[in-house]
C-alpha cells in the first residue's frame, strides 16, 4: 500500500455535479485522469512522488468513485468540461494533463477543444476511440475489447454485475496484468467499495455507452492534430493496447510532437503495475514544466 499522506479530499458543485477530487503538492499544477475500472486511486504511487513539485489534482471522473454519477452527459466533450469547470474553480488557466484509459479519452478531447488550457498530455495505455471504432471486428473484440459491446447493451451490463462488482472487477485487474497477483485483496476492495455505490455501475457502463457521441465527435475534428507535446506510454503485455496497435504510430496521428515510451513485464494498469517507470517517465516529461 502506498503512502496516502499528505492527500486531501475535496467536492464542489462543477459542471452541474458534485465533483470529488484530491489534492498534494505545491508548484505547477498536474492532474491525474484515471480510467477503468479504478478511480483516483489508481494514481497514488505517482501523488507522492509528483507532489514534491508539482501541485497535483485527480479527480473521480463523472459516474465513477465520489463523483456524482447522473443519467447522462458521458459523452467526452462534457466530460473535459467537467474538468474545465474544475481547473476553473482551482484557478488554474494551464495545466498538465496525464490520463489513462478512459482518463486518456477524456484528456483527448480537453487537448482538442481547450487546447489553450494544456500545456503538455500524457496518454497511457489508450488507443482513442476512433482508432477502435475504425479497426473494431471480431479479432479485437477477442483480445479484449468484448466488454466496449457488453456495457453498450441497455440495463443488461447492471443487472449482471449489481452485487458480483468484486467478480467482476477482479476478472479485470487479474487478466490486464503481467502479474496477476499485481493488486493486493485490500487494494482490491478499495476498487470493490467504489463500485459497490448506487449508481457506480450504471455510471460506468453509460462511460462506454457513450462511444458513438465519442467517435462523432472526433470524427469532426480527426484532421486536427494535438498541438501540445505528447508522451503515450502503453504496457507491452496488454493484448488489446501494445498487442493489437503499433500505439506510437496510432498516436503520431493524433499529435504533431509524440514520444512513445512502451513499458516491458506491463498489463493495462501501467501506474499501478510499474510505478518505476512510469515515475521516471512523468518527472522528465514533466520537468520544465513551470505553469
């Protein structure tokens, strides 16, 4: 387990939903975007280390850990609003951006819309939307993007999963690491309690269910590159990310500066699973980094 002092917790009205962040540090802000199937959490190995010199904000995504998670708005354009309204009220008008899986998908549409606001992004272990939408077939739905069809189907997804959430997460954290052993069982349950929340599922499953709001919306500006530098960082033993993409490749076509940085012995869960590297690799892109 990792060193949570020194992080505080936080909600305010934003965006119309209560939105809960955490916050460590002082300096140039870094916010930290988590994916699925974590929260916050998922980044507190790189807190205490980026909190040295940075201040670093990550908040719980719309529908996921203590954020609200209503009926609708999951589309990525709303959900990078939500992160305007935050940066907002934290009196921020430039940020760094780090995201991971969903956490990235939103960072891709903050750096699209907003690209005054971001100052540098991180994408890991992502491949944007478009890119599966346009690739998507039965062989990728194999190594592992089965479940972007099972969470679109309407109410099913809840039905089966409401009270089996630590069945169903497990599946994930075991099968999307190089050790499957990778999460410990207390670990684990902070990810179960999460879940377990009313309207935890649901908000999930409308994150995914929102895929083709997402692919229109990037569909209209897919001609217009990331101006910001980019770091893409992926596992190289995750099937669906670095086992079905040349990720670098994909990302060149997103961004006019990429750097690739694949991450060996490495599942999905890159901040988790390879805290070293990925630390490493944040400090130097990050390093004149100065708000």
């Amino acid at each position: 387990m990792s060193d949570l002092t020194g992080i505080t917790h936080h909600t305010a009205v934003l965006n119309g939903i209560k939105q809960h962040w955490v916050s460590a540090g002082q300096g140039p802000p870094v916010f930290l975007l988590h994916g699925f199937p974590e929260t916050w959490y998922g980044w507190r190995k790189q807190i205490p280390v980026l909190a040295e010199r940075f201040t670093v904000i990550a908040p719980d995504l719309r529908g996921y850990g203590d954020t609200d998670k209503p009926a609708s708005g999951y589309d990525k354009r709303t959900m990078a609003n939500d992160l305007v309204a935050l940066t907002d009220h934290l009196g921020h008008e430039r940020i760094a951006l780090v995201g991971h899986d969903r956490g990235a998908r939103v960072g891709t549409r903050f750096a699209k819309d907003h690209p005054d606001r971001v100052d540098r992004f991180v994408a890991m272990d992502n491949i944007p939307t478009r890119i599966i939408a346009e690739t998507y077939d039965v062989s990728l739905a194999r190594q592992g993007y089965w479940f972007f069809t099972f969470l679109g189907v309407p109410d099913l997804p809840e039905a089966l999963i409401t009270g089996r959430e630590e069945t169903w997460l497990t599946h994930f954290y075991r099968s999307w690491s190089y050790n499957p052993d990778m999460l410990t069982p207390d670990e684990i349950a902070v990810y179960v309690r999460a879940y377990q929340q009313p309207g935890a599922v649901r908000g999930s499953c409308e994150d995914y269910r929102a895929a083709p709001q997402d692919v229109a919306q990037d569909q209209e500006d897919a001609d217009k590159l990331i101006d910001c530098p980019v770091l893409t960082m992926w596992g190289e033993d995750f099937s669906a990310v670095g086992g079905a993409y040349d990720v670098l490749d994909v990302w060149k076509g997103m961004a006019r500066d990429v750097r690739g940085v694949p991450i060996a012995q490495c599942g999905h869960l890159c901040q988790e699973e390879r805290p070293d590297v990925v630390n490493r690799e944040l400090l130097n892109f990050l390093a004149d980094w100065s708000g």
